[in-house]
C-alpha cells in the first residue's frame, strides 16, 4: 500500500475508495497552464496589430498581457482538470489495465482505439458542460455540441492517438495521468481556445 497511499488521498471511509489526488492535482494545474497559454496567445495576437515597433514591447505591454486575465475562465478549466479529467481519466486508465494486463500490440491498439472512442467523446461532452454550466448556458449546449464536438473530436484523434500510443505502450499507469496531462497543456490550449468562441 505504500506507492498506492502516495498515489491517492483517501476522502471516505468506505473500504477501497481513494480520490486520486496527485492525478488531480496534476490534471487541475496542467489544465491551468494550457488556459493561461491560450489566454496569453489570444491577448497578444490581439495586441500585435497594435504595435508597429518591434521595441514597443515594455514591462507596461507585459504588465497588460499578464493583467487580463481571465481568472473565473481559467477557474473553470483548472476544477474541470482537478474534478474531472484527472480521478476520470485515472480510473479509466486503471479500467483498461485490468481489462487489457498483457503488454500485447493486440492490447495496445484496443486500449488507443478505446481512448479515443470512449474517453475522448467523454472528455468533450463533459468540458463543454462544465464551461456551458459555469457560463449560465446550458441552453446553449446542444448548439455547442452540434458545431464544436466533432470538429474538435476529430482533430483531437491526429494528436491523442500517437500520444496514446506512448502512454500504453511506455509509461506506468502511476505516471500516466501526468503524461497525458503533459499533452494536455497543448489539448487544453486547443479546447480553451474552443471554449472562448
């Protein structure tokens, strides 16, 4: 029990249960720097039109960039990665592992293929509910599925499946939460984005 209690925190007394809060953690806080490079790119795309001089650039600009934040945008995407995708996707990956143990190529195309197919939908309808509910539009959420969910299921697969590919294949599912939420930082810049139109 020793690398399992390092793992995961318990949060109830039912016999077990553990709320895997280092994934969490991680999750929640690759989640946050993928926003914050999102909200920083879009500021400063915005901003640089506006600068005909490349010397322009001051601690005043960078002060600017850095004071706008979004930080109730960034909230969500942080609780979305913390609540959600970190215990989620740990369980799902424990799922998988006892499902599929033998290290076969059998094994690990089905484990890429169920990623995508299954955790990835889930990972959009629960980002686009999480960000719809804390923006007071869920009504809106349908039209939201209907225009952004496979666009950005689709191009998720020409990212996910290789990075899949190397979370199967090479890391131990105690580091794999963190890999993934590593690609994440690019994934949560590409849904942030998707979430700000």
């Amino acid at each position: 029990t020793g690398s399992k209690s390092s793992d995961s925190a318990e949060t109830t007394s039912r016999p077990g249960y553990r709320f895997p809060l280092k994934q969490a953690a991680t999750a929640g806080s690759l989640a946050l720097t993928g926003d914050t490079i999102a909200q920083l790119r879009d500021r400063w795309t915005k901003r640089k039109p506006l600068d005909s001089d490349s010397n322009a650039f001051t601690k005043v600009a960078l002060w600017t960039l850095l004071s706008d934040h979004d930080w109730l945008r960034a909230l969500r995407m942080t609780s979305y990665g913390f609540l959600f995708y970190g215990p989620g996707s740990y369980a799902w990956y424990q799922y998988l592992d006892h499902s599929l143990p033998r290290q076969t190529v059998q094994n690990l195309m089905l484990k890429i293929l169920l990623n995508q197919i299954v955790l990835g939908p889930c990972v959009i309808a629960v980002v686009f509910a999480w960000n719809n509910l804390w923006q007071g539009k869920l009504s809106q959420l349908p039209d939201k599925y209907q225009k952004d969910a496979l666009p950005t299921l689709l191009f998720g697969f020409r990212f996910w499946i290789p990075v899949s590919a190397l979370n199967f294949g090479m890391v131990p599912l105690q580091a794999r939460v963190a890999f993934m939420s590593m690609g994440s930082i690019f994934w949560n810049f590409c849904l942030s984005s998707t979430m700000s139109k």
